[in-house]
C-alpha cells in the first residue's frame, strides 16, 4: 500500500499537473523550485526570443514600434532585477497559478514604471482571473 502511494505521488502526471498549467506552460509553483541558473537562462531566452521577434516584425513592416516597446529593458535593468520580480510575484500564494508567459508583461510593465500602482494591481488581478479556468485538476 505504502509503494502504491509513492509511485502516485511521484508520478509524471501528477507532477506536470502542479507545475503546469493546462496548455503545459510553467507556473509559479515551478518557478519556486527552479534553481537560480535555469531562472537566469530561462530569463535570457525570453530576452533573446522577443529580440528574434523584433528583427523579424521590422523585416516584415509589421508594428515593430509595439514589439519595440516590450523588448526594451527599463533602464538599468538586468536580469537579476527581473527574477527577483518573478521571486517577489511567486512568493504570493494567489499568484502560483498564473504562467510564466502571463508573468512576463506584469514583471515587465513593474519594472518599466509605467503603471501606477492601482494599475499594476488590476493588472495583476487580471492575470489571476486569466489563469484560474487554465489551472490543471
């Protein structure tokens, strides 16, 4: 009986089915167990995505002024700013559910400054009621 618990708990399934959400993106739960290195990797990556991503919008004509917008850092900031915010925005319980991609634009505009703070939290509100059909059962 212990056995059959064990192999249960520590099933592929049911560890996907905390980690992601139902489109198998990341979530805040697995953001709180990944070591700091895959965060910065996985945080370089993004940069380095939306970059590819505006080469191409300004090859093709297609809004690079938009795509523009999301793909400059705040000034001054690195990496490591954007993972304490990640840190700072998954250390809250109600947030765990939301993906890594929603997160982005939250983490993002926070450390821009662009919003207030009113706008931030409704922001942040959105994306919890966003992610709450997606969250796997």
């Amino acid at each position: 009986m212990k056995a059959l618990l064990l192999v249960l708990a520590f099933s592929p399934a049911l560890f996907a089915q905390n980690f992601m959400d139902d489109s198998q993106i990341a979530n805040g739960r697995l953001w709180r167990e990944t070591p700091h290195i895959a965060k910065m990797m996985y945080l370089i990556g993004v940069g380095h995505g939306l970059q590819i991503a505006l080469v191409r919008a300004g090859m093709d004509g297609k809004c690079p002024e938009k795509l523009a917008s999301i793909v400059d850092a705040p000034p001054g900031a690195i990496i490591d700013h954007y993972e304490k915010e990640f840190d700072k925005l998954y250390n809250d319980g109600e947030n765990l559910q939301i993906n890594v991609l929603m997160a982005w634009s939250y983490v993002d505009a926070k450390l821009k400054g662009n919003l207030t703070r009113d706008q931030l939290e409704k922001m942040l509100i959105g994306l919890r009621r966003d992610a709450a059909p997606h969250v796997q059962r």
